[in-house]
C-alpha cells in the first residue's frame, strides 16, 4: 500500500468522476477531501493516504456520482 495518491488514484479508489473529484476538494466544502499541491497548478496535486482514510471514515454514506449510497464506476 502507497502513503500518497495522485488524484486519478483516487478517483479510481473511490469511483467518482474527475468533476465529482474537484467538487469534493472545492475548500467551500464543509469537509472538503485533503489535498496537497508539490508544485505549480492541479499536476502538482497529491492526497496523503492516512488523510484521505481519516477523510472517507468521516463522511455520511454516498459520495458518489450516483443515489446516496450508491457508488458508480465511470
């Protein structure tokens, strides 16, 4: 197991889209997804892996592009 993900990682970990992805990193969330920027613009995004099971652990069920509860692959 990988202590940091790049965000396409984690969008096939939590089968979301790439939109519902940067909606849920938007820092007007009330718990947006922890990210960290390495370098210039969204190439240097990471999510460290403790932070984003901290993250996962906390929210209600349904996160995903579907019905609450409801995960759908892309």
């Amino acid at each position: 197991m990988q202590d940091v993900y790049q965000p396409n990682q984690v969008m096939r970990l939590l089968r979301i889209s790439k939109p519902r992805f940067y909606e849920l990193t938007d820092l007007k969330q009330r718990n947006p997804l922890p990210t960290h920027n390495y370098g210039p613009g969204k190439r240097g995004t990471i999510i460290l892996r403790e932070e984003l099971i901290e993250w996962v652990a906390s929210l209600p069920k349904g996160i995903g592009n579907g019905k609450p509860g409801e995960l759908q692959e892309d």
